[in-house]
C-alpha cells in the first residue's frame, strides 16, 4: 500500500509534465504596440541560412530593443534559427566574448587596447583579430520634466554647463537667449544622471567634451563626473526619475525617452535645432567618419559629436556588435555571418519603431562587407 | 448553617482559585500584543499577494500565456507567454531535487541511524550546519568557479541545478534529519526484537513513518530553489525561447525573465514582469498543495 500510492502520483505528476512540454510553442504572432514584425523588410537581401541552430550573444543592455527586432526578422528569415541575448551590460558582454562563452558580444564602446580588450578577444578568436561592427545606432535623448514647458531647446555648451551645474535655474541667461519665446520659471534645475558606470554616460560625457566648446572641464569616463544633481539607477531609473519630479533632466536612450512619454531638448550644434528623433540622428551617422582599419569598424566619435551639420543630432550612441573575424568553427561562423547579414538588412525596418536608428546606405555596405569577411 | 456550608466546601480548595483581575489585565494585554504582532507579520504578506495579483493576473488569464514563448516578440509588442520560462524553472528545480533529494536523505540517515554521536557525524553536521548560512550567490560563483572556469564546461541550466543542489541540500538533510529523530525508538526495538536486520528497520519501518513529513521538507526545498535568482544570472543566460536541453544554450526561468524584462520600462515590460511573478507564487503554489497532497497520501493510518 505505502510503496504503491507515491508510485501512482508520481505517474500523474509525470504525465502531467509530458502533457506540459507537449504544448509548448514559439510561433508568436505580435498583437498591439507596432506591427512591424510582419512588415514588409525595405531592404531584403540573400542570406545564407545554416549553422548553429541557437546563437549566444550578451552584453550592452542598451541594444536589447534592437536585438530583439533583429531576432524576430531572423527568425522570420531563417525559420527554426535562433539567437539569445542576455542584457548584462557592456562590461558583462566583453568579458562573455572574449572568454568565449558567448559567440557574439554586445558592447557600448569598442574594444579597448589599454585594457587589454583586443588582445584577450584576439585569443579568444584562435589568434586572430576581433571586430567591432557598429550595427546599433541608438539616439541619445536630453530629457527634461518642467511644468508648462515642451518645447526647449539646448547647445552642447550649455548642456555641458547645466550637467556641471554652472547653471543652476531654468531662467538662467544662458537658456533664455536660446529659447526666445519660452517662458522658463524661477526654478532650480535637477540634474539626474546614472549612479551605475554605464556606457551611455561615456558617451554623454564624450559629447559634452567635443562639442561643449570647452564648457565640459571634467573627465568623460563611465562614472558620471558633473558633480551636480541625484543618481539613478539605469536608464530606466533616470527615466522614472526624471518623470516624477518637477525642474529635473538627464540623459536617456531614446526608446526610455518613448517609453516614459517624456518631453527631450531639441540640440542646436551650431546650425539650427534638430529634435530627438531617428531622422537627425541618421543624419549624424551619415556623416560619421571611420577610425578602425580595414573591416573593424570603429566610429571616430570626436568627430560625429563635434560635428555641427545642418539637420543632424549627433549626439549618438553607437553600440558595437563584437565578433572574430577568422576562428569560430564552421558551424557557428555561417549561423553568425547569416544573423548579421539578417541584422542589417531586413532587420533595420523595426528599428524606428524600437527607438533606434535605420543605417544609413554607406554604412550598410560597409557592414555587410565586413561581415561577408567572416570566416 | 455554619455546618452546612463546611459540608458543601469542598475538602481540600481548588488548585485554580479565581484569577484576580490584575492577572486578567495582564493576560488580555498579552493577548492584544501578540495578535497585534501577528497581525503586523500577516501585513506584509497580504499586501504583497494583493498587488502582485492586482497588477499580474490579468495576464495569466491567456491560454497563450502557458504555451507561449516570447519568441519573436519585441518589448513593445503584447502577446506571448512564458512558457518558455515555466520549463526552465521547472526543468532546473526538478533536476536539483533528482540530485539532491537522495544525497540529503542518506545523509540524514546516516546523521540519525549509523552515525549517531561519531566524530564523523559531527564533522557532518557542522558542515551542513555551514552549507546552510552560504548566500545563493556564494553558491553560484562557486559553481561558476568549478563547472565553467576549472571544468571547461559551458553555461547552462544543468551548472544552475547545481549550484540548487548546494542551497537544497542542507534544508532537506535539516528536515529529514529531525522527522527521522522523532520516530520512536520503541518502533526500531520491536523490529530488532524480531529479528530484522537493520537496513530493513530504516527502509520499511523507520522511513515510512517519517514519510510525510520528510515529502512535505523535500517541497518547501524545491520551492525555495525555484525563486532563487542569483544562480540563474551567473550560471545561464537568457532566452527568449524553449530550450528542452539543460546541458547546453541559454535557458530562461521565471526569475530570469523577471530581471530581464524589468529593464524594459513600457507597460509591455511591466506585464510580463508581473504575470511572471504571479506564475511564480502559482508553480510554488501548486507545489506545495501536490507536496501536502503526496504527504496526506503515504502518511501512515494511525487507528
């Protein structure tokens, strides 16, 4: 009797765990929010679908959007095949590659020499340079809550003297003769800046530093340097931050500047003020100019960010896809050269609708080039 | 009268005289005090049950929910399930309590029956006493330690059930080890009287009738385990897809999917994250009424 009566529930808890892992599927069709998984791809191209079934890839939590609408069109593109992101951070993502437990890592900065970065990955990849593809352009949006104010617009300069605190009222001189016509109050500003080290604060600080025309005295780096203002935690915590209180502002990608409703300061670099938004930014990158050799693929961001051409918002953050150009073994070399290619191509329709950025023709060749090369 | 009334005393007076009402102040003080504190430890429990199944139920209501991956979907996009999930912390949970049940009970065996007062025992006992107090996050990075960085292996689910197994171990041993000490020893002497041998005793008389209770320890186990969040971000990554393979690729669980999917800040975000916790407290739920269940099922007939 003892011995019988576990045997039979154990059978109905098996048979009830077969029937679970019997209806489980991964055909999803996307209902509300945009439809642009089932859009048409602009920009469809041959891709040579093979290899791994499942790619790892992990790293800047910055991408996750973009990864995720690149992996809906693989899917769709390559059915059956997979890729799985983990969004642990630039840092995380690095560490993954080169330790090769991951085939791809997802970084908010190129690798970098001093740290030993590109010597690790080249020994990860069978002594043979990594790449750096920056595949995700996202805009970086200067976000602002002030009670009756939506329309406000910003120089590098002033941005740099606001996140350092030399100016500490939105009624200060500085943000009235650039906003003739806004009535700005008599309030203190709240800076809110990210209390975590984080790739989007590198490059906010980058920006301030190239384009501030000398107003940024303090260091770029990943830990916030201003001096000024409260922490949060994330991007999603200066979101929420920003969002709940009156006079505050700070810098968020811009999907959380989507997310949160939230207004963002239009940029004048120089020639007239360029809202948040994917045009300005495509118009930036465009102009964007190279730094790495051959097919890595590094952006020059002192140039992108001083940059004042008509109709661009440069300030951009670009995150880089991390792979071996030579030394993954067959299998996983065409699985990644097919995601890639997918990424580029019919992965770009989604984009806009995910908060990043489109690629701009040029950059699409060089990429698609460079991918080609993998072997 | 007078005699009378000695008559009716009673010969010696009652051991309970009537409480005198500073005892009853104090007793009825207590009183409040203590369902106060009840009250204040019960709080934080219901408030917690009441938001996550205000804001997550909803969502579970979908068929698609259970069958669903996410897969395909971005974070600005309804729809999907966490399927996906579910097999992950189910497939983790289970394959920690396949490894870890049997050593724990052996243990707890040896502790009780063989062992008794040994240095070995001793030595024993102090280690799972230590095993105990280790945070998941120790465990975890111990695990890393070994199975990816000393071992070669790749990350997976099969690195998180075992690093599980070190959190499970010392709270079933624990467990089993107390319900084995309460059997009556009478029971043992009887079985001895008759000559049975003692691996017999321990496997048809002494486990038995710790049964129920040492099924109900292993649950609670397996609970816990199921919500632990550290294993899972060191030792997995995650996916948005099913993944019936513990040794290899990324798998999610629900923890996992919780912390991913809480950096998305859009009410996308915000429902999974929610209609994840409540199918957490639902499996654990499930769990632990099938555990009292199993334990009601193979408790012994007491006349």
């Amino acid at each position: 009797m003892i011995i019988k009566r576990p045997a039979s529930v154990l059978g109905i808890i098996a048979a009830g765990a077969l029937a679970l892992s019997a209806c489980g599927s991964d055909a999803n069709t996307p209902a509300g929010g945009s439809s642009s998984g089932a859009a048409a791809p602009t920009n469809s191209a041959p891709v040579e679908c093979g290899g791994k079934k499942a790619l790892v890839a992990e790293g800047s939590s910055a991408q996750k959007g973009a990864i995720e609408a690149f992996t809906a069109a693989y899917g769709v593109k390559c059915p059956d095949y997979q890729l799985s992101y983990t969004p642990s951070g630039s840092g995380a993502g690095v560490k993954q590659f080169t330790a090769g437990i991951v085939d791809i890592g997802g970084s908010d900065s190129a690798l970098s020499k001093d740290k030993g970065e590109v010597d690790a990955a080249a020994q990860r990849c069978q002594s043979n340079p990594a790449w750096n593809l920056p595949l995700v352009f996202g805009p970086v949006g200067i976000a602002y809550k002030l009670d009756g104010v939506t329309d406000l617009t910003l120089t590098p300069e002033v941005t740099a003297k606001i996140f350092s605190g030399a100016v500490a009222k939105w009624n200060d001189p500085a943000i009235t003769a650039i906003n003739s016509g806004v009535s700005l109050p008599d309030k203190a500003i709240t800076v809110i800046y990210r209390g975590d080290e984080s790739g989007t604060t590198d490059n906010f600080q980058k920006y301030l530093k190239a384009a501030g025309k000398g107003a940024w005295t303090k260091d770029a780096g990943k830990k916030f340097n201003g001096g000024v203002g409260q922490g949060a935690q994330g991007s999603a915590g200066v979101a929420d931050a920003i969002g709940a209180g009156d006079g505050t502002i700070g810098y968020i990608e811009w999907s959380y500047v989507q997310d949160k409703k939230l207004s963002a300061a239009k940029i004048d670099s120089g020639s007239g003020a360029v809202a948040l938004g994917a045009e300005g930014a495509a118009n930036a990158i465009k102009s964007a100019t190279l730094k790495g050799e051959g097919n890595d693929l590094v952006i020059d961001l002192d140039a992108l960010y001083a940059s004042n051409t008509a109709g661009a918002y440069p300030l951009v953050l670009a995150t880089y896809e991390i792979v071996c150009s030579k030394g993954y073994d067959p299998d996983t070399a065409k699985a990644v050269k097919a995601f890639l290619t997918v990424a580029a191509t019919d992965g770009q329709a989604a984009l806009a609708d995910a908060g990043y950025v489109p690629l701009p023709n040029e950059f699409q060749a060089k990429l698609l080039t460079a991918i080609a090369a993998i072997a | 009268m007078t005699t009378a009334t000695d008559l009716d005393r009673p010969a010696a007076p009652p051991a309970f005289q009537e409480v005198n009402s500073a005892r009853r102040l104090k007793n009825r003080l207590a009183t409040i005090l203590v369902g106060f504190a009840f009250l204040i430890a019960l709080a934080p429990l219901v408030w917690l049950l009441i938001t996550v199944l205000a804001k997550g139920f909803e969502h579970v209501l979908n068929v698609d929910w259970w069958q669903k991956s996410l897969a395909g979907l971005t974070s600005r996009q309804f729809g999907g399930g966490v399927y996906h999930a579910i097999i992950g912390t189910l497939f983790q949970g289970l394959i920690c309590a396949v490894i870890a049940v049997p050593i724990a009970i052996l243990v707890a065996i040896y502790l009780v029956e063989y062992g008794k007062r040994s240095r070995l025992a001793k030595a024993v006992t102090f280690t799972v006493d230590i095993l105990s107090g280790v945070p998941s996050i120790v465990a975890a990075l111990f695990i890393y330690a070994l199975w990816v960085t000393t071992l070669g292996m790749p990350r997976s689910a099969f690195a998180v059930s075992l690093a599980l197994v070190l959190l499970m171990i010392p709270v079933v041993v624990r467990t089993t080890e107390e319900l084995l000490k309460i059997v009556p020893d009478e029971l043992r002497e009887a079985a001895y009287a008759l000559g049975i041998p003692k691996w017999k005793t321990i496997v048809k008389i002494v486990i038995p009738t710790a049964m129920s209770g040492i099924i109900t320890g292993i649950t609670l186990a397996i609970a816990r385990v199921m919500g632990e969040t550290a294993p899972v971000l060191v030792l997995v990554g995650y996916t948005v897809f099913i993944n019936y393979d513990p040794f290899g690729g990324n798998m999610s669980s629900l923890p996992l999917l919780m912390t991913s999917e809480r950096l998305t800040t859009n009410e996308v975000g915000e429902a999974r994250v929610w209609g994840a916790a409540v199918t957490l407290i639902l499996i654990i739920t499930v769990f632990n009424l099938l555990g009292s269940l199993i334990s009601r099922l193979t408790s012994l007939k007491t006349k």
